[in-house]
C-alpha cells in the first residue's frame, strides 16, 4: 500500500462549487479541506468538535488560497441534536451543495453508549451521517438539477466492512465482548457506511453515492496521511462516467469485487436503511 500515487492536477476547478466535509479539524479531513481549498470553490463547509483544531485548519485555507470561504460548523456526530443544528446552519447559509463527504469517525474505542443510546462507534461514523445526508438529501437534489452539476455524496469506509455485521436488537447495547470487541464494533458501523452509500445510490440516482476506503492511514505504518487523502480526491476528481454508483473503492480508484458485497447488502441494506430512517424521522424537524 505505501508509495501510491494521485496526480492532484486532475483535481478540476471546483469554481461555484460548494463543499461539505465532515472532520475536517484534523487527519486526513483537515489534509483534504485544504487541498480542495487550492481548487477555487466557493464555499468549503467543514466539521468538528474542536474549536482551536478548527482555526489550524482555517489558517492553512488562508495561506494557500486566501478568496475561500471556509466555515467551520461544530458537530459532534455522536449527538444527533449537534448533528441536526450543524445541517440546519448550513441549509441557512448555502443555496446549494456540490460535494457531501462523509469523512469524519472514531475506531476501536472503548465500549460505550452516545448520547442518544447507540453503541459508540455506530452513532458517531453512522447514525450521524445518515442524519446529516438525510437533512441535506433536499439541498444536494437541488443541486443535482441545476445545468452542469456533479452532485456526489461520499461516505469513509473500510475493508474492515468485510467482517462487520448489523445486530439490530443491539443497536443500543454496548455491544462489549471479550475477543477484539473495539474492532469488531468499529467494523460493524463501517459496514453500515458502506451499505447506506449503496441504499442512497439505489433510492436518490440524481446524487452519485459510492464510497471509499482511504488505505491504512491510522496505525501509520502504512501509509503518510497526505497518501490517506489520495482515495478521497480521486473520488472528488474523476469523470462522473468513471465511477459506479454505489460502488466501494480501495486506493485509488480499484473498484472492489462485487461478491463480498452482495451477500452484506443481501442480508443487512435495506433493513439497515428501515431502521435508520425509523430512529432519525423524530429529528427531521
């Protein structure tokens, strides 16, 4: 995996564009909000928890590409009532919304429950995001039927998706065991990114949803954290026509084998898709 290659000259002027990136504070999200930055969009949205993290990244925009807009917005994915103040703000502020990527997330951390009851890891890298895709899917719709858009929403994933399941009763326990119990949860709700890119991709074909896997950024030993964006803008800078709807890519651009994701989204995507819009209808208004 090390040493892989993304020629940033292929990223396009991102001129009129409007951008969402959630965890852009730090790691990779911080490293591609900045890049994108170089790019002339219009606007650059970008979330965290972190205030002053935020202002590091705010003063690396302005050093490389001083006209954009960038704005933080706080939201902490693990509480649903941040997630849909953040979404609010930004339906507030933007008539349009070109790129949603779904970055931000937390692995193996210790058992525990969010502030809404849900195992720690799903709440944050899932039932976030799927409130904010859900609050914004009108925006993003929008967009994608103005002349010359390129609406595409962009979910992090994993391959450690392959050894996830959904236990839907457990949803809300803390799912603790004994036997690499952090890892298991964390590729649990990383199945549940990849799915829900795929669900989005079948039910809304105006937007291109697929999803990505950034390489072994997080043990760094892989990979350098500017190669852990390569994935990310890659999927930002190709042809629309290139790309498969719904599709789960491993750097760069290597569309994964089909199989192993059909048993999942046989099993687990629609109802996966069911319960989420169930749990997140109370905050939709």
């Amino acid at each position: 995996m090390s040493g892989i290659k993304f020629d940033k000259s292929t990223i396009p002027d991102l001129a009129g564009r409007v951008l969402l990136v959630t965890g852009g504070t730090g790691g990779i999200g911080a490293e591609i909000v900045v890049e994108l930055a170089k790019h002339n969009p219009d606007r650059i949205f970008f979330t965290g928890r972190n205030v002053e993290a935020a202002e590091k990244t705010i003063e690396r925009i302005r050093a490389v590409a001083p006209n954009v807009l960038a704005t933080f917005v706080v939201c902490d994915l693990a509480s649903l009532a941040t997630v849909r103040d953040a979404a609010d703000r930004i339906l507030a502020e933007s008539p349009r919304l070109d790129l949603f990527l779904a970055n931000a997330g937390i692995m193996a951390k210790p058992a525990g429950l969010s502030a809404d009851g849900y195992e720690v890891h799903f709440a944050t890298n899932h039932m976030g995001h799927a409130l904010l895709s859900k609050k914004l899917l009108p925006l993003l719709e929008r967009t994608a039927d103005l002349p010359g858009s390129d609406v595409r929403v962009i979910y992090t994933t994993s391959l450690g998706w392959r050894n996830g399941t959904l236990d839907f009763p457990g949803l809300k326990t803390t799912q603790e065991s004994a036997i690499l119990g952090r890892w298991v949860r964390y590729a649990n709700s990383k199945l549940a990114n990849m799915l829900y890119a795929r669900e989005l991709a079948r039910r809304h074909p105006k937007l291109l949803s697929f999803s990505v896997h950034p390489g072994a950024v997080e043990t760094g030993l892989m990979i350098l954290p500017e190669e852990g964006t390569f994935n990310h803008l890659w999927a930002i800078s190709a042809p629309r026509g290139n790309i498969r709807q719904g599709g789960f890519y491993e750097p760069v651009g290597v569309l994964s084998s089909d199989d192993a994701v059909m048993a999942k989204e046989k099993k687990f995507a629609e109802k996966l898709w069911e319960y989420t819009e169930d749990e997140l209808e109370k905050w939709m208004h």
